[in-house]
C-alpha cells in the first residue's frame, strides 16, 4: 500500500524549503468570515478562487485583516483570479469591482445539482490553466462554521474528490480526507497546530484502524457511529502515521497566532 505524505506547512509564514516534491497551493474561498490566517494562504496560493459570495469575505474582510494598509490597495492586491459558481450570493458591487480588474467570471447558474465548493474545485482539477497538478494541495477558507447543512456538503466533497489533497481550514482548525487506499504520515507544525486532533470514519465504519503518535492510540480498532471515534484525541510528536480499511476525517485544531 503506497504512502501519502501530508504537513500543514501552508500555516508557517515561510514554506520549508525540503518538502519534496514541492506542492502546489490552490485556494478557494468561501461565504464565511475569512481566518485570521487568509493573507497567508493567499500568499502561498498559486491559483485563488472565490465560490459566488466568498468574494464578498475578500472584499469586506481582506483589509480588516491588514488594518495598517489602505483598504482600496488591500482590495486590488487580493484580486481572484476566479470567480465561480451560481451567483446567487455575490453583491453587485463586488462583481463589478473584480470583473473591472481582470477577475474572471464564470457564471454556472444553470448547474444546481452542485455546490460552489464543488464546481470550484472542478474548474481546478479539470480546466486551470498553466497549474502544475502533480502535487496539488486545494486550501479552502471558509468551509467550516455556519450551516451545519454546508459543512456536511463541504466534507461530502472530500469524498467525491477523494484522489485531491483538500483541506478545509477555519479559524479554530482543519479537515481533510485521509483515503482507505494509502497509508498515512501526518507530519505536525507543532509550532502552529495541535495538540487537539481527531479521527472519525466517514461513508462507512472502520473495521480496523491503526495508529502511531497519538496520546490515545488506536490498534486494530473498530470505529463507527454509534460506537468509538476517536475524539478529542493529542498529538505526542512530530509525526502521526494512520492506517485503516476506511476513509478517516482527520482533523486538528489550529493555534492562536
């Protein structure tokens, strides 16, 4: 079984020069307050999507975020290179600011059967332009907190795009998928995140899943809904390793920076 790699690096102000291969950052915004950390994502980020409304959180949100600069300044700096999805939560304003400045729009109205976050991450697995995809990392600010219902359909995502690294970032933690098909390495920024962590079985119970680095490791054990997950589990160390015959959420709580 091939090992997958995974590290948090995207949250140090500075990417470590020895990941190897280097991956390439993607970021989708979507229609909740940005985290404190977005100018960094953004920064990381090779190509920045907005879903419909999240555009609005850049325009509003992007200079709060960077009090000390002019926020007309803030706002032309921060530009989209997309903006996707059924439009039906982006202000008139803010789509004519950001069309007036080369962002481009693609209205998909007619496509309600998905949701923003999943035509965004479509448009870069499928159609980006002059996007190295062989290391691809999708960041998605914004994916957590509010309606419970798009939470569930943020995750529901994960799975339909379960062969993509995407994470889904809030101002108190991260998601993301870790696939049945691979074992894993998690390699922690301790300096940035933790201890708190977790691991939950999604679309089907666990029948058997091993662990390493954790305050609370799992050997061979069954987790399910109804039964034992592991919750309000610890980081030990600098590396967690997780092997399982299910896809695991993983999750760990971001510090305070």
């Amino acid at each position: 079984m091939d090992l997958m790699s995974h590290s948090s690096a995207f949250l140090l102000p500075t990417l470590p020069p020895n990941q190897t291969p280097s991956p390439t950052y993607a970021l989708v915004v979507l229609n909740q307050s940005l985290p404190r950390f977005a100018p960094l994502l953004w920064n990381h980020a090779q190509l920045r999507l907005c879903a419909d409304g999240g555009a609005n959180r850049v325009y509003d949100d992007m200079p709060l975020l960077l009090p000390h600069d002019n926020a007309v300044d803030v706002r032309k700096r921060y530009k989209p290179d997309v903006i996707k999805g059924d439009m039906d939560s982006i202000r008139k304003d803010v789509l004519e600011f950001y069309a007036s400045m080369g962002t481009q729009i693609i209205n998909e109205s007619e496509d309600q059967d998905t949701t923003d976050l999943h035509k965004c991450i479509a448009y870069i697995c499928h159609s980006a332009p002059n996007l190295d995809k062989s290391n691809l990392c999708i960041l998605v600010a914004g994916a957590l907190g509010g309606r419970f219902d798009h939470e569930i359909g943020n995750i529901n995502v994960l799975c339909r795009f379960s062969n993509i690294r995407i994470i889904l970032i809030s101002d108190d933690c991260l998601v993301h998928l870790l696939p049945r098909t691979h074992r894993h390495e998690i390699h922690i920024q301790s300096s940035v995140e933790g201890p708190h962590c977790g691991l939950v079985p999604i679309g089907m119970p666990s029948g058997s899943t091993t662990t390493t680095g954790l305050q609370w490791d799992l050997a061979e054990t069954e987790m399910r809904f109804g039964g034992l997950i592991s919750t309000s589990n610890l980081v030990k160390g600098e590396k967690i390793t997780v092997q399982s015959d299910a896809d695991l959420l993983w999750t760990i709580s971001i510090q305070k920076m």
